[in-house]
C-alpha cells in the first residue's frame, strides 16, 4: 500500500467499527460479571437465624434541603454513618435524593422500627416510611 492509496475516511471509519465492539465486549463482559456475582449471592445460604432485610424508602421534610452545601451534606452523612455503625449490621443506608424541601433516603433494615431509631437517634426528621415492594427499571421493560 503505497501513500496515495490510503484513505483517511476508511480508516476512520475500521477504526470506528473496532472500538465501538472492543466496548461492546468489555460492558458484555462486565454485565456477564455482574449476572453471575448475583446469582452466586442469590443461591448463597444464609444461617437460619438471620432476618431478612427489607427495604424502605424513607420521606424527611427538611426546609431549604435543596440548598445545602457540600459541607453539609458531609456532616449529615457522617453523623448517619456514626449512628448506623453504633447500631448494627440490622440497618443499612444505600443512598438519598435531596430536593428542594425534602430528602428521600433508601434503606435497608429488618424492621421500620431500626429505621425511627435511626431518625431519633441522628436528629433527622422521619415524615414518611414507605417498604418497597418490587423495584422497576428500564431492564423490566426488556
């Protein structure tokens, strides 16, 4: 192949084509890693006396929620964090969504109970606590 035969636009175009399919690979592989880790999880037994978790959606009616700084917002994950490591294994946060007036946090816990302690505890307001029944994504539409 000599230089005048070289086009810019097919090579572009091979080029393309092989990286848009190495990506491909890595998400198929990465997805592949994800659905078996689940699985394993999933068929792992767990000793008879442990509960099962539930999750729950937790509503805090916080006026000017949406406006708070970084700093924070830090200083409210880590006295959360400082009360749940004091309580156990029995309560988990997974994370929130702060809004203008409000904060909606997931969590997981083995009763509603752990979750008002939790709010006591801490100093946060508890308006709401809703239990999750199933959750939905654009996969379920698949």
């Amino acid at each position: 192949m000599n230089c005048q035969s070289f086009n810019l636009k097919t090579f572009k175009s091979h080029f393309m084509k092989s990286l848009i399919n190495f990506r491909l690979a890595v998400l198929a592989f990465l997805l592949f890693a994800g659905y078996t880790s689940m699985a394993q999880s999933a068929t792992t037994t767990q000793p008879s006396n442990t509960t099962k978790m539930k999750t729950y959606l937790i509503e805090r009616e916080i006026p000017a929620a949406g406006k708070f700084t970084p700093a924070e917002l830090k200083g409210i994950s880590q006295t959360s964090c400082g009360v749940l490591e004091a309580m156990g294994p029995q309560i988990k946060w997974l994370h929130s969504y702060v809004v203008a007036d409000k904060i909606y946090c997931v969590y997981q816990a083995e009763n509603e109970d752990l979750v008002r302690e939790h709010g006591a505890k801490g100093g946060f307001p508890v308006t709401n606590i809703m239990e999750v029944g199933t959750t939905i994504s654009p996969a379920t539409a698949k």
